[in-house]
C-alpha cells in the first residue's frame, strides 16, 4: 500500500529537522494550508509538541482529515 504522506516541521528549520520534512511556520500555516494536498497524510511536529498540536488543529479547521501531531515533538 502507498500512502503519501508529509512531515510538517513548524520552527527553526535551520536548527533541526527530519531530511524529508517541510517547513511552515506555525504563523504562516493558515494561508499556506491551501498548497498542501489534502489526500495526504501529514504529520506535524516542533520541539516539544505544543506548537505541532497547534498547527494539528489549525489543519483539521480547514478542512484536512488525516492529520496528525509527533506527541513531545
């Protein structure tokens, strides 16, 4: 089964991240959740988690359906 999925990184990119991961900034989410296929399946993450849930919800209000959120980043 091919499942197309995404990692979502949502700080300082240049700091740490996963190679595959993109990178939108929690603050630019809103605006930019347009561009991302919503098919596929995303997964967010940050440092600690609490700005990856952010973004989970700000995913699932518009309209995304399997989103999900790297619990303690």
């Amino acid at each position: 089964m091919n499942m197309n999925k995404m990692l979502l990184y949502l700080k300082q990119y240049e700091k740490s991240h996963i190679e595959t991961a993109k990178s939108i900034p929690q603050g630019k989410l809103r605006n930019e959740s347009s561009e991302l296929d919503n098919e596929e399946i995303v997964v967010t993450y940050c440092n600690k988690g609490v700005t990856g849930n952010a973004a989970q919800n700000i995913l699932l209000g518009s309209g995304m359906k399997k989103v999900y959120n790297l619990s303690g980043g």
